[in-house]
C-alpha cells in the first residue's frame, strides 16, 4: 500500500470507527445510568439477570403516572382518563405482537415475568395422566419446578434432554425421547442463562411437531439479542420477561396460539376475568382478558411496549454484533488464564450474549467481589437458578458476564485486565 493509499484507508477506518463510536456513545446516553455524570461510573455486565432501562422507558411510565393514573380494565372506569389507559394497553400489546410475529394482539397475555409466564400454563393446561414433558439438563428452575409440580399435581411424566459434552443440545437424544410417545409438550429454553448456549429450535419445533407434540419456549434470555417470529417457527407458547428487555421490573409476557389458549382453564379468576358472574357461576371473558385477572401494572405494560419499541429502533445487526464482538474480547482474554474454566463451548459466536466460567482454586463470589472493587465491575456469581445442573456435576458456583449492546469494547477490555490481575492471585 502507499502512503496515500495508508492514509486513505486510515482516515476511513477511523471514519469507519467514529461511526460506530459515536453511535454506542448516543446510545449510551439514552440510559441514565451510563450517561449521568452523577452516577459512579460502573461497568454493567450483568445483562442476563436485569437490562437497564432507556429514558424512553421511564419516560412511558411516568407519563401514566403523571397524566393518567387511572384503572384500565375491561368494564373498569368509563371516564376519560380510564380509556386513555386501555389505549396504552392496547397499543403496547399491539407492538409487543408485531415484534415477535403473533397473528393477533389477543395472542399477547401480560404477566409479571417469564415465570409466571410458565406457571400459567403447567397450571392452566388440561393434561392427561401420563402426558410426559420434555425440558433439557440446563433449563433455569422457572422451567424446570413448574413442570416437577405438575408431575405432583396431575400425574404427568418428565423427561431431560441431556447436553452433549459442551453443553450444546443434543438432536439425536432428543429424538429418542420423542419416540417414547405421549410427548404432550417440549418446553425449552432458547438462550441458556447458564453459558449463553441457543437450542437449534425450528429444528426442535420441526421434530415436535411431526411427534405429536407442543412447544413451548422460554425466551427470557433472547429477547435482547435476537428477532423471534413465532408464526415463521410455529412456537405454540412462548414466555419472557420485561425487565431481561429494557422494560420495567416485573413485567413478562405469554405468547400462546389462540386456539391454544383459548383451550386453558384459568388458574387465577377475579377481576376483570368476566363477564358477568352469580352467587353459582361466572362468565370468562374472552382471551386474553380471561388470564389478566385483577387490577394489572398499567404502567409497566405501557413501559414494556416502550422498551420493544426502544430495541426494535436500534437495529438487530447492530445488537447482535456489538454481543459477538464483547464475547469475544472477554473469552479470548480470559480462556487462556491459570485456572480458568470455560462452561460451555469454547466458540463465542455459539454462546451469545454470556461468558459464564470458574476459576480452579476460587470461590466464584469472591471472584465477582474482586471484579467490583477493583474495577466496578458488576457481574453474577452463583449457580444462576439452574441448581439442578451444577449439583449434578458437583460444581459450586460459577462467575458469569453477560453483556448488552450498550457495552464496549474498552469495558470489555478492563474486564479481561481485572481477570489477569486476580489469576495471577493463584
Ligand atoms: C432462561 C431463563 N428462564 C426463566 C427465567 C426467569 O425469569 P423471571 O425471573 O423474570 O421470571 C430466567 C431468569 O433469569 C432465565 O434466565
């Protein structure tokens, strides 16, 4: 190259880069917690338990608090400012439906989190005794306890799709599964909490399917990162939550196809679930309506429509580059490092948004204590809800980083220079 030419590519390079810095630099102050000058500066890498909230979020809510504070439900006040909140409620379960692909906002129930998401439907769903449910050896206990439940409660039986040795799935041990019969339903979860692992799941719905059987995913850990389109999928239930998001604390959604939902029977009745009721009987009135039983977050579904449309504005190119290249910066930083122990695959394009890990000879809480005083650094330690994995593998705990479009590269960097400081501690 000549120097003309170097100097050519160099001024586009930093063009190039400036681009994108001053893009994430934009995007940074839209959340008051990276762009107040006020706020002790702290490195947020703990994206997979809470997202942070962008100002569009906060602003939405308190635009209810502020200009219509009042009841929305269906037959609640009939004034001015009542109908201003099912507006707001309608419309957020409008976007929420176009963003993840569902054939009519009445597909869209609000709930408090993926959770309940879950639980709605082990409870609501009318099982046979012996139906079986399949989940894989890595689900969060939110997928895991409600199904152990309904095995108590209404004789069903439950099956684990065992990882293969990295942790990915296994297609062929699912197969097998699925031809032991009466496979009611495979509820999986998309993203893995515990090492950022995503299922292969038009596969897993394809194979499902053609055995007979529904599926339900738990996308707490995707709807950061990724698009969905559940009718281009064929997801029969799919379940998250707000505040994994950029929405508001205690916010979920259940996705369900309607003839599906319309089949459940409502475990939780009140309020705002009928139509009309006697001193003997009640009327259910339709879905959604019929599972969003008493007075509801107004202003955290109206935060929640916010924060989709917030993520849906920036752009999945640029989400899903900015979460490859972080993972990638910490995972070549630290794999190498004594006693560090990857979980999960080595490659970071298979492990999303998260580097979960353990240091041999270190307790992970105390790793995650030195991250944060030495250089604020916030990740998770522990065993992430999924107990059932790591106490059966005798492993106590792990140190997991999960990052978020609005991490950088720098930050990414003195994660991996904290990590050098505290191995050379063994
Ligand atoms: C994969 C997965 N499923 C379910 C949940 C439960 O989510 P929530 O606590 O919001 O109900 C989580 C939370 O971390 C998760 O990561």
């Amino acid at each position: 190259m000549t120097p003309s030419h170097n100097e050519a590519f160099n001024a586009h390079a930093i063009h190039e880069f400036s681009f994108w810095f001053m893009d994430l630099q934009k995007l940074r102050n839209d959340f008051p917690l990276l762009a107040s000058p006020s706020n002790k500066p702290v490195m947020y890498f703990d994206n997979a338990c809470m997202s942070l909230k962008p100002r569009a979020v906060i602003n939405a809510m308190n635009q209810y608090y502020e200009q219509f504070p009042a009841c929305g439900g269906p037959g609640r006040s009939g004034h001015a400012l009542g109908a201003r909140v099912r507006e707001a409620v309608d419309q957020s379960r409008q976007t929420i439906a176009r963003a993840i692909g569902a054939q009519h906002p009445n597909e869209i129930i609000f709930t408090r989190n993926t959770t309940e998401s879950i639980n709605l439907v082990a409870r609501s769903f009318r099982w046979n005794a012996g139906d079986v449910v399949l989940t894989t050896d890595k689900e969060h206990n939110s997928n895991l306890i409600p199904w152990l439940n309904t095995r108590r409660l209404s004789n069903i039986r439950h099956a684990v799709i065992p990882s293969l040795p990295d942790n990915t799935f296994d297609l062929s041990a699912f197969e097998q599964l699925l031809k032991l019969g009466s496979v009611r339903l495979v509820s999986v979860g998309l993203v893995s909490n515990l090492d950022g692992v995503r299922v292969p799941i038009a596969e897993i719905i394809k194979r499902a399917h053609a055995a007979g059987a529904m599926v339900m995913v738990d996308a707490a850990q995707a709807m950061l990162h990724s698009p969905l389109n559940v009718q281009a999928l064929g997801v029969d239930f799919l379940a998250f939550s707000g505040h994994k998001m950029l929405g508001p604390t205690g916010t979920g959604v259940l996705y369900g196809k309607r003839e599906l939902l319309e089949n459940l029977e409502p475990f939780l009745l009140g309020g705002d679930t009928v139509s009309a009721t006697t001193y003997t009987d009640f009327q259910l009135l339709d879905v959604p309506e019929r599972f969003e039983a008493g007075l509801q977050d107004y202003a955290g579904i109206i935060g929640l429509g916010a924060a989709m449309e917030y993520l849906q504005s920036i752009g999945w190119p640029f989400i899903e580059s900015q979460d490859q290249q972080m993972n990638r910066i910490i995972t070549e930083g630290i794999a190498h490092l004594k006693g560090v122990h990857m979980i999960g695959p080595a490659d970071p394009a298979l492990r999303g948004g998260i580097v979960a890990f353990t240091i041999k000879g270190m307790d992970h809480h105390q790793v995650a204590v030195m991250l944060e005083q030495m250089n604020a650094i916030l990740v998770r330690s522990g065993q992430h809800c999924v107990h059932s994995w790591f106490g059966s593998r005798g492993i106590p705990g792990s140190v997991r980083a999960s990052v978020a479009f609005y991490n950088t590269v720098d930050e990414a960097e003195q994660f991996v220079q904290a990590m050098e400081k505290i191995t050379t501690l063994l």
